[in-house]
C-alpha cells in the first residue's frame, strides 16, 4: 500500500450503498478527504492489517468481533447509516475504548414528521375519502361533507416518544395553536417543558388527545405498550397515527378500535411487511395506509452522508462528534430493532 | 312596542341562521343584552318605523334601498355573516353616513389554511393515491413507493393573496424552514415582509415555487389571472392548490395541465358546483378533489357569532369594530362573489 | 402652472421635514413620482385654487378649515406625520367625503419596545447601579451582587395598551419564556388570544405582574389612570415602566412608590419636558430617567418617508392606504395628546 | 451502618452547598430518595470502604484518585455543581468505565443571555449615561439625545461560542428581526443552521456585527483570541460584549479600542477579580462594567439541584443522564477554567 496521508475509513454500508447516502459532491468530498477501503461487510475480519491497523472509521455496521476490533487500534468511530443499532460488535469493548458509535437516523425525522401532519390532516378532514368518493361521483358538498371534520387548531395532541422524530413532530406543529403532551420515560421533565410540551403520562396522553402520534422506537421495554384497553380511553374520533414501529402496539386491537368506529387511524409501519394481501386492515374504513414510505426519501438518504462527513471533520480535530446521534452504554442493549433489508 | 333599554338589531342572517353561527352560550348572551327583531331579508322595508328607527345593528345582509336606509337613523353597523359583500346595498349612502359593513369570512381562514397543508402534504408525499393502491393491493413499500415524495421542508412555497387566509396560511407552515414568497398587489411590501414572508411578483410565484397556493379572493381584475401559459411556466412536478374561488384560473388549462403530467394540483372549487358528473377532472390522475368543503366546517360557523359580539360590544361603547374586516369604499365595488346559497 | 401629470402633494410636515422622514433615495422617489407643493402650514388656505383644486394628498398635519377643504375636492388623504391627532381640522368632513386621515407613529414602536426591554433588563438586573458603582469602587463581586436580581425568563408580564407599541413589545419579548396579559378596552379578548397574549384587567395586569409596562395614549378616559392606590397593588419589588405619556400616571405617587422601596421603576415620560433641575425624580434611587428618547431615532422618522409612499402608491391605484394607521371617527375626538414641538 | 435500600450519593458539592443549589422541597426530595453522606471534599479518600463501596452518585467536583476510584465499585455519576472541569480526577479512567461525569453549569445560561442583552440595549440606547446625565440635569431631550442611538432589530448580531450559552443568547435575540451569525469551530454547519443561525468565521463575526458576544469558554486554544486587530477590525460603533472569560480577549487591547471611540463594550469578566481600584477601566467611557455577577442568580442554582435529581432519576432506572452536560473524553483536557471560589 502506498503511503496515503489521508485517514483510512473502511466503507461497509449494506444495505445503503455510498451513492444512496452521499450526493455527488458529498462523495467528492469523502475521497478527497478520505482512504476509502471498501468492504464486504460479512468480512471485516479478512481486510489486511494494514487497513484494519490504520482504519480510522467505519462507514456501516458491519458484523465485528472482539478479535478484529483487537486489530484496530486506530479506530475512532463507528458511523452506524442504518440507523438501527444491531446486535451485531461487542458494544462494551468499543465503550470502554472511547470507540464512538453513532447512528444517522436524524435524517429520518422530517420526513416522518411531515407524513405524519399529513396523516392527521388527511384524517381531521377526510381528504382521502372525500378525493375517492369525488371521484366516484358521491362526493357532497360544503358543509354536508364536513360532519366528521375537525380543525388542529385548538385541539391537543399527544406524542409517544420525543426522541428526533418527536422533536420534529413537535415543531411541524408550531404553527399550529394546540396543546402538545408528550410521554418519554427516557427524558427528564425539565427538557420536555424547555421544548415547549407537557410532559406527560401515558394515560395522559392517550386519554386526552385529539391525535395521538407514536414514535417511540421499540424497546425491550415497550412492545404491545398499547392494546384494546389504551384504544378504549381514546376521545371517541381522535385519531391515532403510528409512525415508529408496528410492534409498540397490538396491532389487532387497533384494527376492532377503528372497524367500531371508536377511533380513525393511520400506519406506515406493520406487523408483517410486506403485509398478506388478504390482510384485514386493507379495506378498513377510518385508516389510511402507507407501506413504510415515511422516512425512505432519497432527500433523506442524501443527508447521511452529509453527517458523516461533519462529523469525521470533527473527529479528525480530536473533537467528538456532535451531528449524527451517539449509542449510549445504558440504552444500546435496549433497543431491539431488527435491521432493514432494504431502503 | 313595550320600552326595551337594550340596543336593536335586525336579524336576517340567511343564508346562515342564529343557530348556526352562534353557540348556545353565545345566542344566550346575545339575547340577554340585545332586542333581537328576526327579520324577513327579503322585505326589510316592511318592518315598522318603531324597529326601523331604533336598530344599531343589522345582522345578516339584506337587500336594503336608500329608503329603507333613510328610515334608520340609528344604525350603526351591518355585520355581514355571509362573507361575501353582495351589490344588494347602497354601499356609499352607508360609508358617507359613517356605518360600518363589517364581514366575519376572517373564521374560514383557519380550517381553509388547515386543508391546505393537507392538500400540499397529501401531494407531496402520495398519500391519497398510496392508500387507494394500498386497498387494492398494488402498494409499494419504502423508497420505491417515494419516487415522486417531496419535503415541504426546504421547499419554496408561493402564496396568491395574502388577506386572513393567506395569513393563516402562512402560520401552518411557520414550522417549516420553508421560503414563502407572496403576491398580493393590495399591500405594500413592507407589510409582507412584516409577516416573514417575501414580496413577489405573480410571475416569481408562480415559477419559483413548489407549492403555489390561490386564496385571492375574486376580484373585477384577477379573473382568469392564471391561465395556460401561468401553468406551463411552474415547476416540473410542482403542486397547485386552489381555495378561494376557481375563476381565478382558468379551470380547463390547469386541468389539461395536470393531465399532462407537469404539475399536480388540489382544488377545493369549480367553475360549476356541484359538478357534472363526467366532467373531466373526476378521473384526473395527479389531481385530489375536495367539494368546497374547505371552510364550512360548523366550528368555523360558531366563531362568526362571536365576533358579531364582540363587534357589538365595541361599538355599544362607541369605539369602532375591530374583529370583524371592514368593507372598503374603495373595493367593495371590486368585489365580485357571488352570494352563497348554501352554508 | 404648467401641465404636470404627476399626482400633486402639499407638503406641511412641520414640525417634521422632508429631509428628517424621507431618505435620499426616498425623497428622490417622491419628486419623480409626484408634484410636491411646499406650503407653510399656518396658511394652507393662501394657496392658489390650482393648488387646491389638484391636491391629492397632504403629508402633513396643518390646520385645514372647512372652508379650505371646501376648495380641495380632490383631496384623497391626510398623512400625518406627526402622529398625534391634533384638533385642527374638521374631522367629520373628512370622514364623509372618504378622505382618508393615516398617522405615522407606527415607526415608533419597534424603538420604544427595544428601550422598554432595556430598562426591563436594567432595572432586573441592576445595570445601571452597578456600573456607576464599579465606577467608584464599590463594586459587588458575584452572587453578592445579586441580591435584588431577577429574570425575565420565568415571570409575568404586564402590558396596558395594546396598539402598535403593545404589539411590538410582545414581540420583543418572545424569546423569553415569559406569561403576558394585556390590559386594553378597546379591543375584543379573541383578537388579543390570537397575538399570544392574554386579556386581562387593569387589576389583574398590575397586581400580578413582574414588570408592568404602559404603553397607552392619553385619551379622554385614562388621565391618571394608575395612581398611589395602584402601585401599592403591586408586586414588591416590581417593575414599572412608563413609555407612552406621563398623563396615565399620577406622577408623584410613582415616585413615592419607588422612594418608598416597593417597586422600581423606569420612565422616558414626564409631567413636564424639560424637567426643573431640583426636580425629585431626579435623584432617585430605583428608578431610571430617559429624556424622551424612546421612540425618536432618526432610523424611525425615515421610516415614515416609506410608510407615505408606499400608501400613496396604494391610494394612486384606487386602493385604501394599508401601511399607515387610519384615524377612526369614533375615537378621532378621544384622542388627547397635545402635539410635540420638537422632534 | 444500618441497612439502607436508598442508592448512595456522597454529597461534597463545595464552594456550593446542598442549600445553594437545592430549593427547600428538592432537598426533601434528595433525602427522601438517597442515602445522602456528606464529605470533606479534600478527603473522600478517607470515607469507609461502607461508604464508598456503595456510592453511586459524588454530588460535586471533589480531587478523587486512581486509589479512591478503585474502591468504589458502584459509582456511575460524578455531578459536577461547579460547572468548570477541574484538573483533579482521573478522567480517563472514569470514562472507561462508563462511570459519566456531568455539569450543571446550563443553569447560568438564561440568566447570562438576559443581561447580555440588556448590555447590548443598554449600550445601543445609551440607557447608563443617560440615566446618570439626566441625574446630574445634562441630559438631552429627544433626538438631540439619541445622537449614537440604534436599534437591535435590523442589526447583525455576533455570537462567538454556540455552547448552553450561546443557544440561550439567541433566544432572546428571537424575537428581533436580527441576523446573527454564529463562529463556533467545534460544532458543524449543519447544527448551526438547524438552531437558525448563519456558521460563519470568527472574522466574519468580528468585522460584519454590530454587536459582538463572546461566551465561548477558555479552552487551551483560544486564550487571547481577539486582540487589537480584531477590535479594529469591528464595524465603528458596534457593540462588544464579553459575558464568559476574560482570557478570551487581549483586555487591554480591548480597553484601548473602547477608548479610541471606535468600539463600545460591556464586560462581566475581567483579568483580575476583584479588579484594582485603580485599573483603567473602571473609568473608561463607552464601557458598561458588571462584576461577575452575570450567572450568579439564586434562581440559577437553585435549578442545579433540580437538575441533579432528574439526572440521578434516569441512572436509578438504568438510563443515561440527559439533563447535565456530559464531559467529553476528548474535550476535557482541552478544558482551562479554573474553578471559582465563591458562589
């Protein structure tokens, strides 16, 4: 290998590719800046000691054993661009070095967010099914077609999670005058009222809202979080938008919750994916259907190279880095997402 | 007549009706503090002197002669619950006399402004088609389903008129990092600016935008303002949403427009309502329908009593009203809606 | 008089100039666009009936008499620019014929809500008194000089008037997490929900607030509206701070309120400008003198050189003007402030 | 010892004290939950094996060694109540452990933005002089006054440092239509710009505001970063405003600059603290002078109490603090405050 004065970052970002996650210019930046040694992720172990010794970064999560990390002393951070932490490298190890670990899924949150607006106004003012009876020549009109129709603005909203999609949930609403509460076990009062929201209780939340919007990732902790009972306590007509991950609630619950009329709904994300063809909830009245397309823009995607690149620029001025987001010790074991397959 | 201390007003609201526009709180109170004296609109004249003579207010908007106006000499304000200002009143004998012609259309700014982010969001990002493929069994899942999925955030957004709906508008996206630049020729720049948003000319909006939104009310001058060429000349796959009143465009180019596949777009009206069954934009792919349903949401009709209250209240104490909009001498003649017929 | 197309406007801005309200650029706009008359305001009526007889416009506040306007029958709009209403023309014509009277003093809102702020935050904060004490060496280091001091951030805010002044000082005041209710008759409660704030009464706003902030004109009903009783309701150790006339106040009695110790105050008012030199609030402690400085920048008078122009711009095109404030008829005569002498 | 469920946190908060930082009711609080034992922070060393062996949380910033560490088997927190990192703990082998060390300094905040804007007030409005000439019956009425008089809307606002500080300074800039830009080299771009600033440099943020903040903190790099070429380089009459450490600035370099005319300035901090009774500045003209006391509010540490307990609350529940400021391995050498001695 010649000599390269160049960092060495080891690109490894299955199921993302680099030309999905950097923009023409981002990847122009990256090899003018950077050795990129690109690998197959199912075999870090096999790159020569002389990548694995120099290698600086790693652009993916890649399969790591104890033994490979051994053979790198160099390295400073692991730049997860899958966005879920997968049980895969031995997260203690990588701690105790002051290895950094850190996920780009921030790039996710404005799209769910903006989705996740439209879902609520889609079902506050029957878009969807007031466009398909038009089409039908059904359609009724002015005020006639309004009897279920419901404004924003003065009503309350309720957050699961206030994790980045949260905070960006929370801030496509800012325009908007309505009360905001907010259920995170994981952050404390204090930071929910600086942002602007009640922090609130879970039964608070579903309880008292107008919509109610998940976008807790699951945990060990919260799978089936909400079941017929939580359905039951909603204001008859709020709606429930799920946005996250289909197994914080029971799924099946939420389909007789809406089938009755209690309660309309919108999900992007499902128990099985994709769903059976006879599955219940494609011709349910009151839900509106999206195929896990929240998040994967290409707009989205193109910004994870952008945070990479920040924050090995700040890496490589001893600094740590402040722009993607970091695993933590006491939450990495937690989280239970199983990765994508596919963007 | 037995002797009555309280102020009258003349109630001839039709279209609309006391019970639409006020709450049962709101009706309770204006009764405990007005003589209320329902009228027949249509023969205003035939009411008697003793009503004539005594009435401060006119709730509603009557046809009324320079007769009748001569015979009330203690009138003080017509508050026109119907929004539109129609030519059924000698407008000027009203202006040199000092009584105020005051509109309550200020409440449809906010469910108008609402469904108009859904409309942008539901083009944006697919949602109405995505659901309908999503029943029928043709979805597709994550970034495949998003070839066509745009942010509002980073967007450019244009906006045509910039009274309370364009307003109102502009507050829903405040929690957007969006451009909003604004055509209204009725202000001055620097008030535009005021309001955070940049002054523009129509042709800048319409091409430097991807969301154009019409809220411009019709006037004698901006009929058929956007025709073909104002289409051709927008974004590639740039979205038009119409609200206010679908003479501003010329409906058949924007349709063609669309069909073409150059832009998608939302309207809320048509140059006929209801429409004929096969009209043409029934089937318009890339098209959502909505059956001027946009404001006449029956919270909005509750907001009108209050303002009419509070109006009242103001002008009991001699100031002048400052909920409802005034009528302008120098455009209410500019003003060219139609009455409504149906609420 | 040679044929001049251009829109001819009588200029009497005393005790304004031309050069003091309209920028280079500004001034330049208004000769190219107009034909500017300069007229001694003690004698409009000496001009000649070609003057007269084609005068669109006023930009000023002379004395006009019925006589004279007898002769102007195409007079459209008084711009005043002093922006006091003064008693020295025959409103009620001009309200008939449609002539619009706008005022200017809208240019001094943003000015006297940054001072207001400031002396807010100095007399939370001691800014004042410590300096002059560092001054002399009488410092006090850290906490110890803290002993009075207090946030913003946090605490109630009181605003009594909520014109333009009221306005632009809530605005000054929305990075701070800070509860304000207003205190204005004359506006109903929605529209003062709808900027933010909450309505309340003279009681409440000067019993529970942290900082109490006067901002009202002098009108016919508020002289000496806060007197001893009033500042004996306040919190201890509340600010006062007086920014529109020294008339709504009962002076002596805020100063004997701030001698006492109960609460501090600021005032950029006073019951007679100048002040006599042995004048009490001169020495006294915890309070803050301003010489009638708040509003008078000269970024402020050129302000109104733009507001004129761009309402004439408006009115050219037979539009109502949209920049200016428009004297209403109902509160012309209420209005009460004496007219300044300098600027 | 008595056994004793209660999670253990040795408590050697000095200079602070557990009635400083914690209001009455969180102090019952802290006792309620945990074992509190308080220590002599120069001898924790000699705390029995009982004592350290079972400490989870050091309420405080006490000199612990290698030795000590290695007797306390439970500890996850150091919480650091001072808010500087003091050179006086293996840090290294705190982070390796997994063991976090965090600051409360966030409390000092608010209360530093808000008088840093009053400086900015004070010195554009010249609120002190005026004030003490108006005493001394030289005071200037109205615009005669207002001579160097400007506003803060319209202006170019400088921060340099974008830490708690810098966040907090421009909030209260929000609601002033300012532009402010940001120099900041240890957060990227992006991060400014979500926070609704412009990253710039720090010479574009000397030459291009009008006023300049510094709250960035010494670290062992910027010592002495702005001396008299850059204070020559500031726009003539703009503002500078030190609110964090002297040793940031060439003091006397700035003092000249302030002297010359060309700049104004406001300072809470200075080279020697308490500051000669004879040094120049307390004489300077154009200077407003603060002796440290920009943070030191009751109310602020009051809130590190609260602070400290909602942190403690998410490690007694296996989660990471989030309230504190975490040190950083790789910042936490670069760190050269030294640590106060008063409160």
């Amino acid at each position: 290998m010649i000599h390269d004065e160049r960092p060495l970052a080891i690109s490894a970002p299955e199921p993302r590719t680099l030309d999905l996650i950097f923009t023409a210019e981002a990847r122009k930046q990256l090899h003018a800046r950077y050795q990129i040694v690109e690998a197959d992720p199912e075999n870090i172990e096999g790159l020569g000691d002389d990548v694995l010794g120099k290698a600086r970064y790693i652009i993916g999560q890649p399969p790591l054993s104890a033994e490979t990390l051994a053979r790198m002393p160099a390295l400073r951070c692991v730049l997860n661009v899958e966005s879920n932490l997968i049980n895969n490298m031995p997260y203690e190890i990588l701690f105790q070095r002051g290895i950094h670990v850190v996920t780009t899924g921030q790039v996710f949150a404005e799209p769910v967010a903006e989705i996740g607006l439209g879902f609520a106004l889609s079902l506050a003012r029957g878009i969807v099914d007031a466009d398909v009876a038009f089409r039908e020549g059904r359609e009724l009109w002015g005020g006639e077609g309004n009897a279920s129709a419901r404004l924003i603005g003065g009503s309350e909203i309720g957050i699961i999670g206030f994790g980045d999609l949260g905070k960006a949930l929370r801030r496509v609403f800012s325009g908007f005058r309505a009360k905001v509460r907010v259920f995170d076990p994981w952050l404390p009062r204090s930071i929910l009222e600086e942002n602007g929201v009640e922090a609130a209780s879970l039964e608070e939340v579903v309880t008292r809202s107008d919509f109610v919007f998940v976008v807790a990732a699951v945990t060990s902790e919260n799978k089936g979080l909400l079941g017929a009972e939580a359905f039951a306590s909603m204001r008859p007509g709020a709606a429930f938008i799920l946005l996250s991950r289909a197994d914080v609630v029971d799924f099946d619950a939420l389909i007789s919750a809406v089938a009755s009329g209690h309660i309309v709904a919108a999900s992007d994300v499902y128990p099985q994916e994709p769903l059976p063809l006879d599955h219940p909830v494609r011709n349910l009245k009151g839900f509106i259907r999206s195929a896990h397309r929240a998040g994967a823009l290409d707009s989205a995607f193109k910004k994870m190279g952008g945070m990479v690149l920040e924050d090995m620029d700040l890496m490589d001025r001893g600094l740590p880095p402040m722009r993607c987001k970091r695993a933590e010790r006491e939450t990495v074991s937690r989280m239970r997402s199983k990765g994508v397959k596919i963007n």
